[in-house]
C-alpha cells in the first residue's frame, strides 16, 4: 500500500486520498515556498489547496482566532439574551462560537417571518448586514468573521437594539 506524507509531517494510506487526489499521486512535499503534489511519473503540480489549507489552519492557531471566537462569541449570546429578556418577540438565541441565532416568534410561540424581516431591514438601513434563515425564515442569523473584536460587536448590538425598538417596541 502506497503512502502519502501530509504537510503536517502525517503518513495516510494512499486510498484515503483517492476522492481528492488522482490515483497516481505518490507525495506531497511541503517546501518552502509551498506545497507541491508529485505524481510517479516525476511531473510536479502545485497544489493549491494545500497551501490554502495549511495557510488557513497556521492562522487559526497563531492568531488566537477559535480562542477569539469563543470568547466573542459567549459575549454576544450573553447580549443577545439581554435583549431577548426585554423584547418578547425574540423566542429564542442559541449558537456555538460566533454563529448565533437569534428567533423570532409570535406571542402564541408560531414563527414570526414579518418581525425578523423587519428587524433585518432596519439594521441594513443602519448599515448593518445579517442573514435570515431558518424553515419559516424568522431567524436572524449572525455570523461575524474569527477576528471580530469586542468594539465591532457592540457597535453592531447597538444597531441590532435601535432596530428592535424601531420595528417591535
């Protein structure tokens, strides 16, 4: 069975990268200046991914950005809970790290998709841009980028709660 070494000095079965890879890859090699595919026939291609991949991952443990995400990320379920305990409209705010959801629901708890909208299309005029989602499309997702700082997060709160006051008093 042939083996292929990953980047981060790992040994794979050959198999294992079948679906990404054409069967004639024999290894890949970080260099310098990057990662390179070799195939048996001594061709040589540039592997983008790759480099992409390994790129992203030296980032994320460098940067601090999954510690960030979580730290972030509890600061704005704890805010966002804050606003649902004042706003009955807001049924429920969940999330992991700094993909949160934030629900909107009628009185009888039957989804709320006119509320969220609404909600939505103060905070653009307030230049702040969220997603909706969801079944019934009454979510408001929020899904900041990993280098988010606390100061983006509350401006972006401030705008959130105007447009709450505006839209559902």
């Amino acid at each position: 069975m042939k083996e292929v070494a990953m980047a981060n000095r790992e040994v794979l079965p050959k198999e294992a990268l079948s679906p990404v890879w054409p069967h004639y890859t024999d290894i890949l090699v970080e260099r310098a200046e990057g990662i390179y595919l070799y195939s048996g026939d001594g061709r040589r291609y540039i592997d983008f991914t790759c480099a992409a991949a390994v790129a992203t991952i030296q980032a994320l443990r460098e940067e601090g950005l999954v510690e960030n995400s979580a730290r972030q990320g509890a600061f704005l379920l704890e805010r966002l809970r804050e606003l649902q305990a004042r706003h009955p409209c807001i049924g429920d705010v969940r999330g992991l790290g700094l993909m949160v959801a934030t629900e909107f629901s009628a009185a009888d708890g039957a989804p709320d998709k006119p509320t969220a909208k609404a909600v939505l299309h103060a905070c653009l005029e307030r230049g702040l841009l969220l997603l909706t989602c969801g079944p019934y499309d009454n979510t408001i997702r929020w899904i900041p980028p990993l280098i988010v700082t606390r100061e983006h997060l509350e401006e972006a709160l401030r705008i959130f709660e105007e447009s709450l006051q505006e839209v559902a008093p």
